[in-house]
C-alpha cells in the first residue's frame, strides 16, 4: 500500500474509528506496527486467520462478507465497524472475506492493541507527576526491562530513577566491582567489554544505545559485574539502585485474583468494576459488574466508596492492572481478575440477549 494511502487510512481511523480514536498522537504512530491492511478488489476471496486471541477487523472502504464455518456471519461495511470491529475467532479457526466492492480493511492484534491503550493510561499517570518523567517514559519504553516488568509498576520504577550525566571515556560500570545499581541509556553509546577467565585484556562484545539498559546479572546473581561498559559518547542514564530493582522484581505493586477465587469473593461483598470500553461490555461481561471505561475512571472515582472492595477486569488483564494501580494509589482495595474476562469460566451476559428476550416478550404481547 502506497505511504499516501497508508496515511489517508491511518487518518480515517484516528478520526472515526473505535478505539484508535481514543489513543494518543503518541500511540497512533505505532499503530502501523500491530496492524496489517488489505486491499480486496471486488469479488475476491480472501481467507484470514486471527490470533491466539480474538482479533479484530476493520472496513475502512467498501463492503463484505465475512464467512465463518461455512456460514455468512456478516455483511460489514465502514459505518459497521466504527464502533463495533468484527471479531475474528481464535486461531487455528479461519474465516473467508468475500469482497462485495472494492475494500479497504484493517486487521488489528486485539491484545497488542489493548496494551497501547495501557501504555496510554501509564504515560497520563506520567503526566501528572511532571512533563519530563512522561517524556523519559516515552524514550526508554521499549528497554528490555520495561517489556518485562507489568505495566503497573512503570511508574513506581521511574519514581525511584535517577538520572547521570556520563562523558565519553568514562566507564558506568567495570568488571569484577560489586553490583549496586542497574543502568537504562537515555542518550549516548557505550562500548561493553568482558574479560575472559584466561584473558588479561577485555574483549569488545557490543555496542549500546539509546534504551538499551545493562548491570542486571550482577544484581540478581549477586556475584560480581561480569562487564565493563565504557562511554564513547557524551550522555545520560537512569539509574534504579539495587533495593528499588529487588523491590520491582520480587514484590509486584498489583495484585491478582485467579476467577474461581474472585466468583467466591464477589458472593462475599467484593464489587466487580469492568474497565473496558462500552461496546465490549454491551458485547460481554460478567454479571453484577459496573461499567466504568479505564479512560473515565479518574473523573468517576466518587462514584466509589472506600469502604467496599473491588475487583477489576478487562479483556485480559493489562488495562485492569493499570485501573487497579489508579484505584490503589487512591486508597482503594482493589484486585486484578488475573487473565481478564476471556479467563472467565463461568457465566457471561449480554446487552444483547435481553433485547432478544424483551423483543420476544413483546411479540407475544402483540
């Protein structure tokens, strides 16, 4: 696809479709990252399969048929997936897309896209403690560590961060000194060098930069540095000491509930809180839940009593983890239902079946 057309497309869903019109400037550049576009001329065929979780698709122009098990599940055209996306079943299933016009469609990574949305709400939280830690966010994101860690605790690392200015020529850390401290690049490249048991001099093993981090193996071994990182240009680093790593390794900030425990603690008193977007409630969700979207929770706290105990959930748990860090930091006691509603054995309702039961009840009435 032509970029002026990719960005025609990735425009049209900014402005008009759910939820890529609810994410960041930020967040909307990495879209073309977790979604592939297709263009279908019309009466072609085409067979797609989703994910390990259930994927969305999306018509940005034209029309077809989405053919699941043999039979037509739908007939989708632009203004019917804006807010509702088709839903494609989980993989090793496929469905086959008949295109009735020429099409234009978005096939977007359902979990991936859930975890923008998260980073979204971790980045606002930066915002509130200062322009500058939102924007050092933003530039070590992708740092192995910050892959690793739950999105929950992003924000309590960079509260414990430091920042160094380093000079070329300098070295951050040398092999065989005591671990104290790991490192993340802001800015600058290093050289990292090791030296073998049998070797006097140290041998160049790579090069690092701009949010590559170093200085974990010592601290989780608790043996020496096994590594020497030099400077070779003028930088920064962040620097979380070792009790703070220790803490965000071995002491999650959130925590889970698994679904068997969470059904008995709601027969308890425990109130159930969904957090996704009105389109997945009406769609799906746990019986007796209160619906209040992760992006309105802040200005809906009041609604909240102290007092009681919530648990919080989402489709697969990312962005009730980042929901329960909110509702914690307010002093809420709150839990994660571990795995999100696609964990959830037991029973589910529907807007949608209640409009079938009330449709029915009226007929007969007629």
């Amino acid at each position: 696809m032509f970029s002026i057309k990719m960005e025609h497309v990735l425009d049209r869903l900014s402005r008009h479709y759910q939820p890529f019109n609810l994410l960041s400037e930020e967040r909307l550049r990495e879209v073309v990252n977790i979604v592939r576009f297709i263009e279908l001329r019309e009466g072609e065929i085409f067979q797609i399969a989703g994910g390990q979780d259930h994927d969305y698709l999306f018509v940005v122009e034209g029309r077809l048929e989405v053919i699941c098990s043999g039979t037509i599940t739908s007939l989708a055209g632009p203004d019917d997936t804006r807010k509702r996306p088709v839903v494609l079943p989980a993989a090793p299933a496929t469905c086959t897309l008949v295109a009735r016009q020429d099409s234009i469609i978005c096939h977007a990574d359902r979990e991936m896209l859930d975890n923008l949305i998260s980073w979204d709400e971790v980045v606002h939280m930066m915002e509130d403690s200062g322009a500058e830690t939102a924007k050092l966010l933003e530039k070590v994101r992708n740092s192995l560590v910050f892959r690793r860690l739950p999105l929950e605790t992003v924000e309590l690392a960079f509260q414990k961060m430091q920042t160094q200015a380093v000079r070329a020529g300098e070295y951050v850390i040398q092999q065989g000194e005591a671990g104290d401290a790991y490192y993340i690049i802001l800015n600058g490249r290093a050289e990292v060098y090791q030296r073998g048991i049998y070797d006097d001099a140290p041998h160049k093993i790579a090069d690092i930069g701009e949010g590559d981090a170093f200085g974990c193996e010592a601290l989780i071994s608790g043996s020496t540095r096994n590594e020497s990182v030099l400077m070779t240009e003028d930088g920064e680093v962040l620097v979380l000491d070792k009790a703070a790593f220790e803490e965000l390794i071995s002491n999650p900030l959130i925590k889970t509930v698994n679904p068997s425990v969470a059904r008995t603690m709601v027969e308890t008193g425990y109130e159930l809180i969904d957090v996704r977007y009105p389109e997945e409630f009406d769609d799906h969700h746990i019986p007796g839940a209160r619906l209040v979207p992760l992006f309105e929770l802040r200005n809906r706290m009041e609604e909240l009593d102290r007092n009681k105990q919530y648990i919080v959930y989402c489709h697969g748990g990312s962005r009730s983890a980042v929901a329960a860090l909110i509702l914690a930091q307010n002093q809420f006691e709150v839990l994660s239902l571990d795995g999100g509603i696609r964990s959830w054995p037991f029973e589910t309702q529907s807007i949608y079946d209640r409009q079938i039961v009330m449709e029915g009840r009226e007929t007969e009435a007629a």
